[in-house]
C-alpha cells in the first residue's frame, strides 16, 4: 500500500505498526469497505493527514491483495477501461520566461500534450521555480518553500503571471493545454484580477488559489472567471470537498489519495464528482511512491470522468525498489496487466535506503517562506 506523508513519515509508521496492526491481526482481507470503515473510527477521534495515511497503506495493500487473488489488473475490478492510458502533464519551470519556455519544449517534444508551467518572479520566491539571485540566493539554490530565505508578494506575482502566458501562447501556439499551480498565495480580489487576466490564454486548469481554510471564497471566484479551476490536495476530510464538487465551484478535483485514507474513499469522490461534471486531477508529485500512481492509474483508466494525471519520471534507483511501477509513453501514463496494482516492493534494496535518524527527517522549509514584514506565507 502507499501511506506516503513525507512531513510526518514516523508517525505515519508507529500508527501502522502500534494501533492498526494489533487491530487488524485476524481480519478478512477482503472485507475492504468494513476494514476501511472500522480503522476509519478505530482512534474515536478520526480524520487528518496522519491517521488518512495510515489508513490508506492498509486500505490500498488490500486492493492489491483482492486483485492478486483474482487475478486480475486493478483496474479491471473497478470496473474495467474506458481508456487506454491516462494524459499526463509535464512540469516546467524557470527563472524567467525564456527558461520556462525551454523547459517546456523539453515536455512537448517528449510527446505530452499538457504542461504546468511555473515561473520566477525578480527577487521573490516563487513556487516551483528556481532562485532569483535578487531573491537571496544563487542561481542553482531552490526557491520558494526549499530556500529558508524567500520572501514572497503576491502583488508583482499577479503582474507577472499574465505576461509568462502570453510569451508562452506567442512561443508555443495554442496546440499545448498550459496549466499553472497558484499554491495558495493570493487573496480573493487577486485571484478574481488574475483570473480575468488568464482568460485569453486557455489554461486547462489553474489549480489552489485558495488556502483550504478559505473554500468559502470559491463561490465568488466561480461566478466572475471562466478559468477552469482544480483544488485538493491539501484536503483530508470529506466537509472539505463535498462543498466545491456539490455546487460545481470547481472543475477539477486534486485530492492526494493517501490524505483521504486511500483507493476505497477515493473510487467513491470519483463516482460522486462524475454526477457534477468534475473531472478528477489526484495530486501525484514526485514524492507520491509508485504504488500510489498505480492505484491512481488503475482508477483513472476506470473511471468516465477522469481528468489528467500529474507525470513524473522515477529515478532509476526507485524503479529498481518499486518494480513494475508505471510507464510513461508519448504523454500518456500506462497500466501493466499484472495482478493487484502491479508494482512491487523490493524489501532488500530498499534497506539500502534508510530513514534518516534525527532532524532533518522531513523537510524543514515548508512555513518559511514569509512577506516582507515576516508574515508567514500559507502554505
């Protein structure tokens, strides 16, 4: 299964090994949906990335156990295809426009059809970009929530971001499906400015505009732009998103599968967000293991309304740990025909890959990056 929580992992791990495992020892494997509804209010008090987590490494290893007892694909007990592989988007980011443009080149070339694009604004920190020198930092430093001394305002964001699309719409032609990731830095009226702004342009999605404690702005956002918008991967819990998807404030939803406990709620957000005509984006970063974008593959080539997987490559050591984890051809993310979700874990590599002991064990740099006057930046 996959409990990927990067921020967290130890907690992760002694939720699992200390209280789900005493409490499953004897189960039925194949009694998912009562396992999952039973560890669900096991702790009394329920929700959060922690206990989702946990959850969902146990929820998602049962599918893949259900589907090896049968002998069959993962997405074949979900229902079966209704496409051959899911459209993937590239990444590609750069200090200023010409090196966005590049890297996205990089993407088109390889054969994708969509790219997210993000780009460094003159001494700020931007996110998914690199570091500005005016920024405090060189040229090869990260930016943004890796580099402890970034300082971010949103004002000359909202200014730049409309003259990156241009270039890019003028350089690239309107063939290529561009999306942008806000990552939750500007306030209502700058999101209703930037938005307009974008409209030209066509962006297949701008994605988290807003902070998840401030959903409630999506109602005023939807009713003043026709950018299509995707939110979720913050998002644990089910009052978080039943809102957005129910009034079709937004058109995609990014949930992080493990966040919500795993594939078992997730095949259900799908159905659900089918009947409101939202598509489904499941967050999958770099630092999602291959087991997740197997099991988000498998629902994917499942499910009517899918929308785009987020592509990434995996180092060759992750493949050697992870086998059978998902190809990428011509844009396009590919499922094998192995039982379960098909990949499978290498328990002696990956001994050659230990946790680190003692700080830094997660990543320190999320909640650094600040305003001028040293307010911090969300998230």
């Amino acid at each position: 299964g996959c409990a990927t929580f990067t921020q967290r992992a130890l907690v992760v791990q002694t939720a699992i090994e200390q209280y789900l495992r005493p409490f499953l020892i004897g189960r039925r494997v194949d009694e998912i949906e009562d396992i999952y509804q039973s560890m669900y209010v096991s702790s009394y008090w329920r929700n959060g990335p922690v206990l989702f987590n946990a959850t969902s490494g146990v929820d998602i290893a049962l599918w893949d156990i259900l589907g090896k007892r049968a002998g069959l694909p993962l997405y074949q007990l979900l229902g079966g295809k209704v496409r051959h592989g899911a459209d993937c988007y590239y990444h590609a980011s750069g200090r200023d426009f010409q090196e966005v443009e590049d890297n996205a080149r990089k993407g088109i070339d390889a054969g994708f059809r969509h790219v997210r694009v993000q780009g460094g604004v003159p001494g700020m920190a931007t996110y998914g970009a690199r570091s500005d020198a005016a920024a405090g930092g060189s040229p090869e430093e990260p930016i943004g929530p890796t580099n402890p001394r970034a300082i971010w305002e949103s004002a000359g964001y909202v200014r730049m971001l409309p003259k990156l699309f241009e270039h890019l719409r003028i350089r690239l032609g309107d063939e290529v499906q561009l999306l942008h990731d806000v990552h939750e830095r500007v306030q209502i009226n700058e999101a209703i400015t930037l938005c307009k702004a974008l409209e030209p342009y066509h962006l297949f999605f701008l994605e988290d505009p807003f902070p998840p404690e401030d959903n409630a702005w999506f109602r005023q956002l939807r009713q003043q732009t026709s950018v299509p918008l995707a939110m979720g991967e913050l998002f644990n819990t089910v009052q978080e998103y039943l809102p957005l998807i129910s009034e079709r404030l937004i058109d995609f939803i990014r949930i992080h599968i493990s966040q919500i406990g795993g594939l078992t709620p997730a095949r259900k957000v799908a159905a659900l967000s089918e009947f409101f005509g939202v598509r489904t984006a499941w967050h999958g970063p770099g630092d999602a293991s291959p087991v997740a974008h197997a099991a988000q593959l498998a629902l994917e080539l499942a499910s009517y309304n899918f929308g785009i997987h987020e592509g990434g490559s995996f180092p060759a050591e992750t493949r050697e740990v992870f086998t059978g984890a998902p190809e990428q051809k011509n844009g396009y993310m590919l499922a094998s025909d192995a039982p379960g979700h098909g990949v499978e874990v290498n328990e002696a590599l990956a001994a050659k890959f230990p946790f680190p002991e003692g700080p830094p064990n997660f990543d320190y740099s999320w909640g650094t990056t600040r305003r001028r006057d040293g307010t911090v930046i969300r998230p």
